[in-house]
C-alpha cells in the first residue's frame, strides 16, 4: 500500500530485456534506500514493483509483459528519471490518498502550462478512466496522489504546486510523453456499485 506522496526521482541505470521480461535496475538518493529487503515493494511511476536484488542504494526489479503494456515501465532508457515511494508502513502519515500501485491505464499530456513557478498539465482523457475522474477527485499520476483541477468531456488537468514540480518527474515532462494512471479506489468502487445497479435497474424494468 501506498500514499502517493513521492519520495523523489531515481536513476534508471538498466533496462534490459529477455522474452517478455525487463529487468529493472535504479539509483535510489542513499537517504532513502535504507532497511531495504528483497521482495519489498516499491511504487515506480506509480506501479508496485518488487525488490529482486539490491547493493547499497541500487535496486533492480522484473517487469513482467503485463505491466510493459500497462504503464510507461517498458519505454524507459538509462539516464531516465522515475517517482519512486516506498510502500507504507503502519503509524505513517497518510498525505495523499490511499494507492495500491496497481495502474488502471496511461494518459497521454496534450498542453502543459506554465505561470511563474506553478505548473498546470492537462492529458487526453482514456476511455477506461473516464467514469472514475470526477471534479476535485483524487487520481494517482506517475505515483502521485493529485486532485482534478478540471474534467472536461475528453480531457482533464491538474495543477502542480514549485514543490511537487521539484521533487517529481512532472518538472520534467512534455506534451506527448505519458503517464501510469490508477483511479481512486474509494471512486472506483460507488461508480462500479452504482453502475451495476442501474444496469439491474433496467433489466428489471424490461
């Protein structure tokens, strides 16, 4: 389990692939690679990966097929920059939302704005994401716990504050590149129930 508040970038340092495997491998900033444990997880970019090996702050991970077709894991390049947090532990403060670090689908960034330091990024709105994106709700990006500035009918934005732009890949990113999105799974859940019923509701009245 995680909360969405990103610890930092680290480096990607390899990236190497065999049948539909890749074999993950990072720098973590050495103050945040302490008690690290093989089969710990670890969200990058918002996906839950496990530890399988790991020296000092250098952490490597197998990306299995599924999650290369999922997220943004498989069109990563040594030198690359990822959002990295550790999974929570029991007493710590939830600052953002509760994630589970399971990505949803990705969302492609169509304008990115820029006003002084502040940052606002709006992104095409993917299909299987669209009931879940509601205004003021929570949507995980990249591992980050953000809240919906707009929601539009094909497209929804929102806005950084200097310190996240900081401290996460977002600084870095462009029209055209992407990111993992994981819906909120409080949402998720009443649209799924409501949805349901409503589709009872009609067969019924049929």
């Amino acid at each position: 389990m995680f909360t969405g508040i990103v610890q930092g970038m680290a480096q990607v340092t390899g990236c190497e692939r065999n049948g539909g495997i890749m074999k993950l491998a990072l720098e973590l900033p050495p103050a945040q690679a302490d008690n690290l444990a093989l089969g710990a997880s670890i969200a990058i970019n918002g996906t839950c990966l496990t530890i399988t090996e790991f020296n000092g702050s250098h952490v490597c991970f197998d990306v299995i097929d599924t999650s290369l077709q999922l997220t943004n894991l498989g069109q990563l390049a040594v030198g690359d920059r990822v959002n990295f947090e550790r999974a929570a532990r029991i007493g710590d403060e939830i600052g953002g939302h509760l994630m589970s670090g399971h990505i949803l689908c990705r969302a492609d960034i169509i304008e990115v704005s820029r006003e002084g330091d502040n940052r606002k990024i709006r992104f095409a709105t993917p299909a299987e994401a669209a009931p879940y994106l509601l205004p003021k709700g929570f949507v995980g990006l990249n591992g980050c716990s953000l809240t919906l500035a707009e929601v539009e009918q094909d497209s929804f934005s929102i806005s950084l504050i200097p310190e996240t732009v900081r401290q996460t890949t977002f600084g870095l990113l462009e029209v055209g590149d992407c990111v993992n999105l994981e819906v909120d799974p409080q949402t998720q859940a009443v649209v799924d129930t409501v949805q349901r019923y409503m589709a009872l509701q009609s067969v019924s009245a049929s």
